[in-house]
C-alpha cells in the first residue's frame, strides 16, 4: 500500500465510518449513550498503554479512540446537532483563543504564566469557579489532583513540599484520633483527607498519583501471582500456609528483584 499523506489518511477513516454505520447492524444500532462505556473502557486501556511505555499499544488505543470521535460526530451529524468538521473548527479556535502568547501579544515566562492565563480566560468565557472543569465522573485520585492544580493557579497553593508534609502528619494525627472512636463516618472523612494530602504531597514531588498508585497496583499483581506459583511448585496452596510462610515467599520475591 503506497503512503498517503494526513488528509487522505483522515478522510479514509471518515468514509469507512460512514459506511460502517450505514451497511453494519451493530454499528447502525449504537447511540451516544450506548458508546459511552466503551469509550471509558478505550480511554482506560490508552492509560494502561500509557503506563507500560508501550508505544505499539498507545498507538492502536488512540485509534480506537480516534474512531469513537468520529462515531459521535456522525451520530451528531445524524441528529442535526453537529458534524466532525464542527468539532476541529471548534477546538482549534479554542486553542487560538487559549493561547494569546503565541497568537496576540500576551507575554508569559514560563508554563506557570500559560496555565494561569488559561485559567483567567475560561472565567472570561463564563465558567463561575476555576473548578468548575472538573469532571464530576472523574475517578477520586485523578479529579484530586485536578482539582489541587487548578486551585493552583489563582495562588491556593502551598509555599514548599515541607509544609505539605507537615499537612501530611497533621492528616495521619487525627485520623489516628478518630479511629478508635468507632464513628466510621468520621473515620473515612479523617481518612479522604489523609489521602487528598498525599495526594497534594505528590504533586509537589512531581509524581503523577495515579500513576504510581496503578505502578504499585501491577507491582503487587505481579508478586501475588509468583507467590502463588512458587506454593503450588512446593505443593502447597496459599489458603492452607501461614502469613509467616506467605510473607518469606514474598520476601524472596522482592529481593530477586521481580518488578
């Protein structure tokens, strides 16, 4: 197949959407709300790709992706809402307008001064709250962290990673004092913010929170499931070992090194 530049790639895929929609009784039945999972499922399996560096897979997800953006656009266009074309002019439009340093005569330095001004110009367009982009759907660790960098660039933020910490030790504190209170709901509430603090501590030391937390997630993953093959080796079953015989397996895991 000879090569084909951007335009005719794109088009390509708009006419095999089209099709697709017309001439296929699967895709012909779907709505807006019946993708709306999937698209969740594609944007998931994007940030896996993303979180092995998996370039071959990052690629293949955001062409699914890619195609759902067209899916929605031609069920818009069905409807009479709107058309693909709608959603390019709109967005680049939008990155005109977002971006005066580069398209009017606005001087930032650095990123900071960019994301700032980001912000000012989206309370310009009528949002009411610098959080109001926030997705409500957000899963709990991502939209904390949104929400902390927003916060951030009206000046809400902390002066140093110290007095985050120290924040972080105050959390600890009086979750501590709670816990044998026995008032659950006041445990979990000691306990989110516990956790929202980390969460802010890891954003000064420029570590993506979900991230890590999804690292550590597939580092247990992966140690559990040696551990139970290494019992199964010696004829036994986890069920049946004691923690102490669990926990010499485990540590001989972790120091052979394996992830």
């Amino acid at each position: 197949m000879k090569d084909i530049n951007l335009s005719e790639a794109f088009l390509r895929l708009v006419t095999i959407m089209d099709e697709l929609r017309e001439q296929c009784p699967w895709d012909r039945k779907q709505t807006i709300q019946s993708l709306r999972q999937m698209t969740i499922e594609e944007t998931y399996e994007l940030a896996d790709a993303i979180t092995e560096n998996d370039w071959k897979g990052i690629k293949e997800e955001l062409g699914d992706l890619l195609l759902h953006i067209l899916f929605y656009s031609k069920i818009g266009k069905e409807q009479g809402q709107f058309m693909i074309e709608d959603v390019i002019k709109g967005i680049s439009e939008k990155l005109i307008t977002r971006h005066p340093h580069i398209y009017g005569d606005v001087k930032v330095n650095n990123e900071e001064d960019v994301k700032k001004n980001w912000e000012k110009l989206k309370l310009k367009e009528g949002k009411t709250s610098v959080l109001g982009g926030v997705p409500q759907s957000l899963p709990a660790t991502v939209k904390a962290m949104r929400l902390q960098e927003k916060a951030r660039q009206v000046g809400f933020e902390w002066e140093s990673k110290a007095q985050v910490w120290e924040k972080v030790e105050e959390e600890m504190a009086e979750l501590q004092e709670v816990v044998n209170t026995g008032k659950q709901d006041k445990i979990e509430e000691e306990y989110g913010d516990l956790v929202f603090s980390l969460i802010n501590y890891a954003r000064f030391l420029q570590v993506d929170a979900e991230n890590a937390l999804e690292r550590t997630n597939k580092k247990f993953i992966h140690r559990f499931t040696q551990m139970e093959q290494q019992a199964l080796v010696s004829g036994k079953d986890l069920k049946d070992m004691s923690l102490e015989e669990m926990d010499a397996i485990w540590n001989s895991i972790k120091q052979q090194g394996q992830l």
